[in-house]
C-alpha cells in the first residue's frame, strides 16, 4: 500500500513498487496458502503472540488471566485477545505495510522464538473470506492509552483514527471480519468452532467460542496436551495417550511412544501403526508449533524408515515456512529428527528386552521397516535379525530357527530363483532363504555377525546340481540318445540338459536359469548381431562362454523316464520342448514369447502323436 511515483520523478530516481492488493491476496490463495481455512489460524496466531509480549510485559500475571474469544454468528467472525495491543504508530506501521511484522519491533519482541510467526503478511490471508478488516485496539504498554481503528479494504485502500479510551476499556485487540457470500462456508458459526478446535487445541493460552447464543462461550482447549496432565498411575497414562492418538488419527495404536527432547522444548507421543505400510507410501505428522497446528502431513519430521509410526508433536524451536504449513528444513530440523529417530530405536530395543509378545506383533506388521533399519543400523540388527521372519526352504521362519538346524545358510539373489529351487533344495537337505525380497539377502549375508557357527554363501546352479544324485553309467548311456537330441532342441533357449535323480519324484525336470544369466546372453545375443566380422566372431565367443541355463531332468520321475525311452527323433525333441516349458512355467518367471510359443506347439505336437496313435 504505498504511492505510486509521479511523472515529475527526476530520471535516476529511487522509486516504491507498486502493490496491487487484489492481485496480492489471489497470489496468497492460490500459491501459499492451501485454503481459505488458514484466515483463522492466523487471526489465532497474531492473538497469541500478542498474548505472548503481554505476559513478558507483565510477567507477574496470573497464568490464564489473559485469553482469546473466538465469535461467530454468520452475519461477522470476531477474535478478541487480551494482548499487548496496538498504539497509533503500531497500527500505520505494522498494519498499513505489507511485509513488515510486528515481531520485528524492538520493545514488542526482543527474542523471535517467543513468538509463533516470523512472517508480516498473516492478516492478508482474512482477505481470503472478508472485503474489509476492522481491527479496534488499545495498548497496554501505554496507561490511560487511547483506542485505536483500522479499517483496511480489498481496494488496497484503509483508515485508520483514534477513538476515546472507553471504545476498548481493556488492552487488546478485536479483528473483525464481514464474511463475503462465497467465503459462507468458511465461516458459518460451526465450521469456525471446528477450525478454532482444529488448529487451538493445544494452545496454552484458553481459547473459548461463542456462537451467538448469548451463553458464556465453549472453551475450545479445555485441557493441556496429554503428555502436560498428571495421571494417578503409569497405566491410566498409557491409555490416555493412547485415546488420544486414536481420536487424532482413527486407529488403535499397537503402542505409544512418548516423545520428549527438552533442548528442543518438544514433547508429543508416537503411535505405532497396527498394520502394515507399504514402503515408499510415507504418512505425515501432526506438528504443533508452540501449541498452534502447523501441519497434519509433516513427513520431514522423522526418517524414511520411521513409516510404522505416526506423531504428535509440539515444539518450541522449529521454524515454520511462510505458509506456516509446513517446516524449514534447517539444522535445527535435522537435529530433532536424528534425535526422534534414536526414540524410535529406544522403544525397539526396549521392547525386544522386555515385552516379547508385543515384540511379535510389531515385526508381524512392520518387518519391512525394522529391516531397513537393521541394513544400515548394528544395534538394531544385533538385537532384531535373530527375530525377522524369512521366506526359507522350511517356509517362513526367523533366522535363529533356520540356523539351528542349517549350519550353512544359501540364500537366492531373487524370488524367483527361490521358487524355482525351493522344493527339490528342500528335499535335498538344503538351507535355501528366499533373498529377492527388499534387504533380505543383505541382511542374510549378515547372519554370521550374530551366530558366527554359520556360514552364509549365495546359492548358484553349480551348488544345487553338486547336491543332486547322478545316475548309474549305464542309465546315462542309455539316455545319451534323447539327451543330445533334447540339447539340440533346446539350444535356442541356450539351454544344456542332464539327467540327475532328485526328490521329490513327482518333480519331472528343473530349470535352472539364473536373471542375470539370461540378461547377459540376451546383450551377447543383441551385440553379437549388431557386430560382424572379427567383431562378430569374438563376440560370438563371448556368448558361448556366458552362463547356460540347465533343465536337470528327474530320472525317478515315471514320465522322464519313458520320454528318454523314445527312439523316433521328432517325438524326442517335442517331449523335450514339452518339459522345459512345463519347467519354465513352474519357475513363475515371465515367459518370453519363444517360450510362450515352445509351449502350445509341443503340447499340440503330443495331442497330435497320441491321436495318430489311437487312430
């Protein structure tokens, strides 16, 4: 709000920007603000700092002798506070200059962290439901101080004039908002108790709402925050805290954490989640700011791995942004999240020592979370690893189970290899976890850390078919036929294929065929058809040394053992098409189209034989 120059300017001059107030507060609405609401928390916040600098005028007052009234009854929206109030001066400096807060002014705030905003342009948002700003106010720094009024319009224009002392008989100051039309929603007698409710709570300082109905008013924080009230015993606090997370955040906590960091002046309550979050899908926090709302989706307040918990928080020394909706990322910040962080951790370690079943629950829902910790974190993998729950040859079972029986642990580099394995390394006595899923395999290979007895070591085909049972000399002759015309049937998959006996029996053949094996011959294929002449033939090289997958065929198997019987070539080769796909599809890997394609012709080759045959 200030004068445009005029064309007498001298050339060279300094000149004021020009502010257009409208195009100002659609800026305000559309770009830092995320909703109309946000008029009355800062109505809330400008009364409470100014509650604030009068008790430090007067630091003999009475705790609670100084309050806020909130009053709606659909026809205006007034919030009246008993504060250190406004002087002529204040009033042209603080609210007839966009930008310039009263904080900043020496005599009101000789320490910011006192106060909850930083920021001069709060009294712009009530320009969001409301054409027009009345505020009357009479200072308290000044006895027998007049009252002043400012009237402050959409237009950018506003007045301002002193008034008798007995228009405002006490010190403090009354906003007053005429609602326009299509703000109605946001300020109908209801809605601005529950945004009262919503963003006061837990304010210090007693708020109370008056609806129009002539009663004495509802207090909106009719008691201190939780964790600031006494309980009789330990247990009636828990459930407290508890009930209160589950009126804040709808669930019934597995348990609450409560948070405590006095250097910070923070104190609130973590309630761990009573079902699993999936990874990546971080929910927000609730974030106070010396007792007004801040935030209901601060993600930045606690690390990545820290998704099995959602807080609530109240604290003195973190900064706001300039929409006070969320946090700035300072030092500050970082220091509170390390330190909630090593909270989290506490409650781990204190429940793995002293409360097992509660233990249970919390990894039977959160083992994903507890994992990433562990990866990255000694103290939790020392206590925790023992306790995980692992996808194994034994099915799921935890690490110091598995150990006790398997001296040397494998563990597959993918879910897939698991699966394909799972049943015959099983039935050969082998110890095979399942290390695709996300931290398994690095925190398998772990293992030995905590049980140093065991031997972890990656499973490769080599080591499984080195389990299988060969068969006799004379059975191997006697397949040699099939073998090589099976091996030439299947060398466009590069596939090589052995007869082993293997439980369990009904298992006809297996594959074994590793991600990385079939993505390097895939980029050996690609090169090698890319490349030609000398090029070409030392690639070509290359590609026969890349790692060949195996169908390992089941000698015990009735079916194996009739098909290495068959002696016309064409028949050979389509039941040997036919067991590698039946392989490939029990492998529940994705099929390539080659694979696809082997797969309904061998099985219309077979229907074909066996009708010719019964023909």
């Amino acid at each position: 709000m200030t004068l445009p120059h005029t064309p007498e300017s001298p050339a060279g001059a300094d000149r004021t920007f020009q502010v257009d107030l409208r195009g100002l507060v659609d800026l305000l609405s559309h770009h830092l603000y995320s909703s109309p609401r946000v008029y009355l928390r800062e109505l809330l916040q400008n009364a409470v700092d100014a509650l604030t600098a009068r008790h430090r005028l007067e630091p003999g007052a009475a705790p609670g002798a100084f309050g806020i009234r909130v009053h709606a009854d659909g026809s205006v929206v007034r919030v009246e506070d008993d504060g250190v109030g406004l002087t002529e001066a204040d009033v042209h400096t603080f609210l007839a200059t966009i930008g310039r807060s009263s904080k900043r002014a020496e005599g009101i705030a000789e320490q910011r962290a006192d106060f909850i905003g930083q920021f001069g342009i709060g009294l712009l948002s009530c320009f969001l439901v409301a054409d027009e700003i009345h505020v009357l106010s009479r200072s308290a720094r000044t006895p027998g101080a007049p009252a002043v009024e400012w009237r402050g319009r959409g237009d950018g224009s506003y007045s301002v004039r002193t008034l008798p002392a007995t228009a405002r008989p006490r010190p403090g100051t009354t906003v007053t908002l005429t609602p326009r039309a299509d703000a109605a929603d946001w300020t109908r007698p209801v809605q601005v108790q529950e945004l009262a409710r919503h963003f006061g709570s837990l304010l210090r300082h007693p708020v109370t709402f008056d609806g129009g109905t002539g009663g004495p008013g509802t207090a909106v924080n009719p008691e201190p925050a939780p964790w600031e009230r006494t309980y009789p015993t330990p247990g009636a606090r828990a459930r407290s805290l508890a009930a209160y997370g589950e009126e804040v955040f709808g669930f019934t906590p597995l348990d609450t954490i409560e948070l405590d960091l006095p250097a910070a002046g923070l104190k609130g309550i973590a309630c761990v989640l009573p079902e699993a979050v999936p990874a990546g899908r971080r929910r927000g926090h609730r974030v106070h700011v010396k007792g007004m709302l801040l935030s209901e989706q601060a993600e930045e307040i606690l690390p990545e791995w820290a998704f099995f918990v959602r807080c609530v928080i109240d604290a003195e020394s973190l900064r706001p942004t300039a929409s006070r909706e969320s946090l700035y990322e300072d030092d500050t910040l970082a220091a509170v999240r390390d330190a909630l962080a090593e909270r989290l951790r506490a409650w781990i370690a204190r429940t793995a020592a002293s409360d097992p079943e509660l233990l249970g629950r919390f990894l039977q829902a959160h083992h994903l979370a507890v994992k990433s910790l562990a990866v990255h974190d000694d103290e939790i993998l020392r206590m925790l690893l023992p306790w995980l729950p692992f996808e194994t040859t034994a099915g799921h079972a935890t690490l110091d189970e598995f150990a006790r029986t398997h001296r040397t642990v494998l563990v597959t580099s993918s879910v897939e290899e698991f699966r394909q394995v799972a049943a015959i390394a099983s039935a050969a006595g082998l110890g095979v976890v399942n290390g695709g899923y996300t931290y398994d395999r690095e925190l398998v290979h772990r293992l030995p850390e905590i049980r140093p007895e065991v031997s972890v070591a990656d499973l490769d085909p080599g080591t499984l078919t080195a389990h299988l049972d060969p068969v006799d000399r004379e059975t191997e002759l006697a397949a040699a036929a099939y073998l090589a015309q099976a091996r030439d049937a299947l060398a466009v998959f590069d596939c090589d294929v052995a007869l082993r006996t293997f439980q369990p029996a009904s298992a006809p053949a297996l594959l074994l065929d590793s991600r990385e094996a079939r993505h390097e011959r895939t980029r050996s294929q690609l090169a090698r058809e890319q490349q030609g002449g000398v090029w070409g033939d030392i690639l070509g090289h290359l590609r026969q040394e890349a790692p060949r997958a195996q169908l390992i065929l089941n000698q015990l198997n009735p079916l194996v053992r009739t098909a290495v019987a068959i002696d016309e070539p064409e028949l050979a080769r389509t039941s040997a098409e036919a067991l590698y796909g039946q392989a490939a599809m029990l492998s529940r890997r994705p099929l390539r189209p080659a694979e696809s394609s082997l797969i309904n012709r061998s099985f219309l080759d077979l229907l074909a034989h066996a009708l010719r045959k019964d023909s």
